[in-house]
C-alpha cells in the first residue's frame, strides 16, 4: 500500500540517529523532541492564493530534522510512521 500525502505533507519513517568513524552521532537531537527520519513520500506541494502550487523544498529520501511533537502518527504495512507539513521540518541533513 502507498499513501499519497496531500498539498505540503510528507510522509516520514523515524530513524536512530547514526554514529560516524570517529563515535560522533549524526543527526542525534540536543533533547528528545528533536527527532531525525527519512521522506518517504511527498505530497505536491501547497495550493497558494492564486492558485499556483508551492514548492517542496524535501523529496523522497531526504534525511530531515524535526520536532517530535508535529507529527501525526499511523502506520503504513504494520511499520509506525509519521505524517507532517513541510513547513514543520527544521532541516534537510545533507
């Protein structure tokens, strides 16, 4: 089964943070609110006033950072996953 996030909304699979070669975790949060997670899917982008569609600034498979607290949580093949605006993304982990 897909889901199809609508206007601005991703679709996100939660991740651990990882650590690097020298034991330094990427991605780790400075409080558990913070959290790191993968784009699964990504909706079009949001309808604006005059009714062009905005740009989405995430795809799929980005990593991102966000705020654990601004998702809406379900799940997608019996595995949790986590539904939210683009604008709720704090950033894009390159």
């Amino acid at each position: 089964m897909k889901l199809k996030p609508l206007f601005d909304r991703v679709i996100v699979a939660e991740e651990s943070p990882e650590q690097d070669k020298n034991g330094i975790f990427i991605g780790a949060p400075a409080n558990n609110n913070v959290k790191i997670g993968k784009v699964l899917y990504a909706g079009e982008g949001n309808l604006n006033d005059d009714g062009t569609i905005g740009k989405m600034f995430v795809k799929e498979g980005d990593h991102i950072v966000f705020m654990k607290f601004s998702a809406a949580e379900t799940s997608l093949e019996n595995k949790p996953v986590l539904i939210l605006r683009q604008t709720d993304i704090l950033a894009i982990i390159e």
